[in-house]
C-alpha cells in the first residue's frame, strides 16, 4: 500500500514516526533535513494523516497522530467556550 503514497508522503510519515512530539530539536531537524519550515511541515503532515493511503501503509502512527490531533483540537474547542469566545 505504501507505493499510493508519494515519496514526500513516506518521507513525512517516517520523520514523524522517529521523531515524535514537538521539540527545538525536532524543529532544527524538519528545516535542516526536510528544507521546510515547521508550519509547512505540520500542514503536509496534517493533509498525510488523513489520506487512507496513509492509514493503510502505517494504521497505528496514522491513528495515534490523528488522535493527538484530534484531542488538541478538543481542548483548544473548550478553551474558548470557556472564555467565552
């Protein structure tokens, strides 16, 4: 199934999965070795975990990150009802 993902795609998915969470040095790593800016990178990152091809070629990194995702969405969704924005 990984061959319906784009090189770009594999090469996003495998970062993430050697690198995960959010750190400077994560930061450093996506502009030096990817030649992206951080915004970027999450962007794509965000289109990848959401394609199928993506969940076929690699089902529990897809979920654990759509999962993060989701949750943080979540939180910052309660934040505002909260604050009343």
């Amino acid at each position: 199934m990984t061959d319906l993902l784009s090189d770009r795609e594999r090469v996003i998915l495998a970062f993430e999965a050697e690198r995960p969470g959010h750190s400077s040095a994560k930061e450093e790593a996506i502009r030096g070795e990817l030649q992206l800016t951080p915004a970027r990178y999450y962007q794509l990152l965000d289109r990848v975990i959401d394609s199928e091809q993506a969940l076929a070629a690699e089902p529990m990194l897809v979920r654990r990150l759509r999962r993060i995702r989701d949750d943080a969405a979540a939180r910052r969704a309660r934040r505002t009802v909260l604050s009343g924005g």
